[in-house]
C-alpha cells in the first residue's frame, strides 16, 4: 500500500477506503480543487459495458490517498 495525493490517481487504480478495496471507475475533476471519484467493489471485473458504482466520493485534490500496489509476479 502507498499514498499518494488524489490528483495523481488514476482510473482503474485499486484503493481503500475503511479498510475495504475498490477500483477508481471514474474521475470527475471539481472547481475549487476538488475531485470526485466513482468507486466500484475491488471483487468486480472493471467494464465499460456495466454500471457498478457504490460510492461517489468528492475530496480535496491533495488529499493522501491508500493505493493498493499491483502484486508483483
């Protein structure tokens, strides 16, 4: 797991948020530094041909966020 800011997450990257996993779906980028993530369960292929969104979260751009590093092979 790393941190990094909110601006520098990327659709499809894997996050936590209270200690459950889910993938950045889609980014909407916010007036005033804010930025809004659609989030999707971690257990759930990633699909542009469904709409699984569970949480829509706005937070501010530098915001720490948990990155869930890919697994090495």
């Amino acid at each position: 797991m790393k941190q990094i800011r909110a601006h520098e997450v990327k659709p499809g990257d894997k996050v936590e948020v209270f200690s459950v996993e889910y993938f950045i779906r889609y980014i909407r980028y916010r007036a005033a530094g804010e930025i809004q993530f659609s989030l999707q369960p971690a257990s759930e292929p990633l699909s542009p041909f469904t709409c699984n969104e569970v949480i829509f979260m706005t937070v501010q751009s530098s915001l720490m966020v948990d990155v869930v590093e890919p697994e090495s092979d």
